[in-house]
C-alpha cells in the first residue's frame, strides 16, 4: 500500500535567502507574520519576495503523478496530522505501508529526541511502524542546497529530485504549511486541491479553510508600500531629529 504525502512549500523555490525561520506551535507564524514578510527582499538578490517567491506547479500535475483516483484525500494545514490520520483511518497492517513524501523538508527530525511534529512525523512513523519506507522527493532547488542528517538512522530510504512515475495511492494526503508559505499564494493551493480527482476530506478545516490576509498580490503589494512609506517617514524624522 502507497501513500502520496506532499506539502505545499515542496512546489516554492528556496526560502534560505530571506533568514525565515518558522514554528507551527505560533499562531504569529500562521499568519501576522505574512503582513510583515510580504516586503522582505532577498538577502542577496535584493528581489522582492513579491516578484520572486512564486510557486510553480507542473502543468497536469495529477494526472503526471497518479495512475487512478485514491481511495482518500485528505487536505490538512500541518503535516504532522498524518500521523493521527494513519491511526483513525485504520490502515493495515502498518508495515507494509510506503510513502512517497514530495516536501522541500526531509521531516525526518532536526534535533535529538524531537518529539512527534511537522518536522519529524516521518521518522516517528517508521519507528512506530506505521510505515515501512519513506522516499523522499525534493525540489530541484535541494541539489544545490541540500538538508543536513541527525544521523545515518534517521535519513529517508530513498531520494530524488523529480516528479514520482504514476502510482495508485490508497492515499494522498496534502497540507499547506501556512507557517512557511504565504497567504497571497493561498488561491493556488486551493486551485491544486480543487483539481484533483477525488473529492477532498478537510482535517483542521477551520483553519485549512480559513482566509488568510494578506489575500492576495496586489493586497500584499499594498501592505507592502505602506510599510515602505512608514519606513520612509521614520528615517526622515530620525535624519531631521
């Protein structure tokens, strides 16, 4: 049995350049912080993160990584969720479980003893025998900018850098990672939920569901000038003082 996990941040480019750090147990993260990060400027291209932070989504994208309509479809905000899902969805037998995970994180744990979260529900799920293996697949953007190993245990089976050949999942299951990718691109994530085959189930559906702001480009650009324009004024005062 084959599961597709993928989390939304796996389709942006890379994040390395803006110093962003996150934290899902912060709601500031999930959202106030957007209203300051939507005029952030790469740390050495000085692009702005508006022009630049972009998700790119392939063309016919299920249709390249699915050979049929799965079983479920499940749409979470944290991808932490999966394993919860695993235990109410009664899958069996847990060990003959693969899963093919598509997020720019490994997920395979960050520090020693991490307990069970969004960056290490992975490692969790082997070790508890919720799963077998776990193949990771990055975005291109990771072969340069590869992920560091707490050790040769706590690694993904495998790994690659392309889109997975067509499978049929008994599941896919996709979260946004709203502590990592911004409001504006909300629209696309839920364009890429709503073309798929099957019929979503929302976990988390107060929040998975829940409009974010800033909304969009255009409400992030103005956010974005009247921070510059605030800015501006404060450093005239501060010359003119």
């Amino acid at each position: 049995m084959n599961i597709l996990s993928i989390d939304w941040d796996y389709f942006f480019p890379d994040s390395t350049d803006y110093d962003w750090g996150a934290n899902e147990e912060s709601s500031f993260m999930f959202e106030a912080i957007w209203h300051t990060r939507c005029n952030a400027r790469n740390l050495l291209t000085r692009a702005h993160v508006l022009d630049e932070y972009k998700p790119t989504i392939p063309e016919d994208f299920w249709d390249k990584i699915l050979s049929d309509s799965p079983q479920l479809f499940i749409v979470c905000e944290s991808h932490a969720r999966l394993l919860e899902i695993l235990k109410t969805q009664k899958i069996e037998p847990f060990f003959d479980i693969s899963v093919v995970n598509m997020d720019a994180h490994h997920d395979m744990g960050y520090w020693e003893n991490q307990g069970p979260c969004c960056g290490s529900w992975a490692w969790h799920a082997k070790q508890i025998e919720y799963v077998k293996s776990v193949h990771q697949v990055y975005p291109k953007w990771r072969e340069k900018r590869p992920e560091n190993y707490l050790n040769d245990e706590q690694q993904p089976d495998t790994t690659s850098f392309e889109l997975p050949e067509p499978d049929n999942y008994a599941l896919v299951f996709v979260c946004r990672s709203g502590c990592w990718t911004p409001p504006w691109h909300d629209k696309e994530f839920n364009d890429l939920i709503n073309s798929a085959p099957t019929e979503p189930t929302f976990f988390d559906d107060d929040i998975v569901r829940m409009a974010r702001s800033p909304a969009s480009v255009d409400e992030a650009r103005v956010l974005a000038d009247e921070y510059d324009a605030i800015m501006k004024e404060v450093m005239k005062q501060h010359k003119a003082s």
